[in-house]
C-alpha cells in the first residue's frame, strides 16, 4: 500500500492510497454531532451556508474535537457541550452516544460521534463563532416531513445525518 499527500491545505490534506484519492483533516480527533431532543420533544436545528455546497443547509448541531491547541486533547463529549452551546446556545444536563462511524467513508477519513442532548436549557443565543452565521430552528418532531420540505423548497439542502439522528434518539 503506498501513501501519497497529493496537495495539503492548512486544514486539509489529499492523499492517494493505490490510486484511491481521500481527504484528512489537520488538527482533528473526532466530528461530533448532538441530537438536541427539548423536554417538549422538539428537536433544535441549525441553518447555515456551507461553502462548498455553495447553499444553506439544515443540519443538526455539529463540530470538531481537538481542531485547536486550546482543546487539542479534549474528550468529544466535551467537544459536544461545547459545539452545542455555541452554535444553539444551548446546554444539556445529559449527554448519551448514540453511534459513531465514518459519514463519507470513499472520501475521507472522519469519523463521527453522534451523541443525543437532555435536559436542555436555553443560556444563550447562539449562532456560532465569528466565523458562521447560524439560525436555531426548534422543530416538532411529528412536524419534520413538511418543516425538511418547506426547507427545500425554499432552495435549502437537508444534511440526511439528521435522519439518522432520529433515528437513533426515537431508538431510546
């Protein structure tokens, strides 16, 4: 098996393996992603444009673990509170994983750690780092076919990890 680094980024790096080209993160040891269930049954939601996509898209909470040096070795569950409360603003008195496994395995080496969110509380607004611009969407669970569809209608794209998501959370 030979490995190849094709190109490198400052967050990315393309390596070839036989042939088959891939993607790996820099400054990364995991992707989290929260399930945020509120005590009404709601799942929290969250809108952003995502660049290589070049649309808005609807997805659930999500993150990196590790991806700087001030949390370089930190557990996901921490990276989990952590994403959850900066792009929803919300926190979760309880954490439960759900799944893990690779989303996009031909093309990158990531894997994910879906983890479901209790016992939310609202502490602030929200909408991510300086760097994104995110809408918290609080959904109804038996409202999620016509809410999804609205969505792409309106020219949004569904990231199909929340129905995984589901999934798992209608699971427990």
């Amino acid at each position: 098996m030979e490995k190849k680094i094709i190109a490198s980024g400052k967050f990315l790096k393309i390596l070839s393996v036989d042939g088959w080209e891939y993607a790996e993160r820099f400054h990364c040891t995991g992707i989290v992603i929260i399930v945020p269930v509120l005590d009404d049954g709601r799942i929290v939601l969250v809108e952003q444009f995502r660049k290589p996509v070049q649309a808005k898209v609807i997805e659930l909470p999500a993150g990196l673990a590790g991806d700087y040096e001030e949390v370089r070795n930190e557990p996901l569950e921490n990276a989990a509170r952590r994403e959850l409360l900066e792009e929803t603003g919300y926190t979760a008195d309880k954490l439960v994983l759900l799944a893990e496994g690779p989303p996009s395995p031909g093309m990158s080496t990531e894997i994910v750690t879906i983890f479901g969110a209790y016992g939310l509380k609202k502490v602030s607004e929200g909408g991510g780092d300086e760097s994104e611009d995110i809408q918290v969407h609080l959904v109804p669970l038996e409202e999620m076919d016509d809410f999804c569809e609205k969505k792409r209608r309106e020219g949004k794209l569904i990231d199909p990890k929340i129905f995984s998501g589901l999934y798992f959370i209608l699971k427990k």
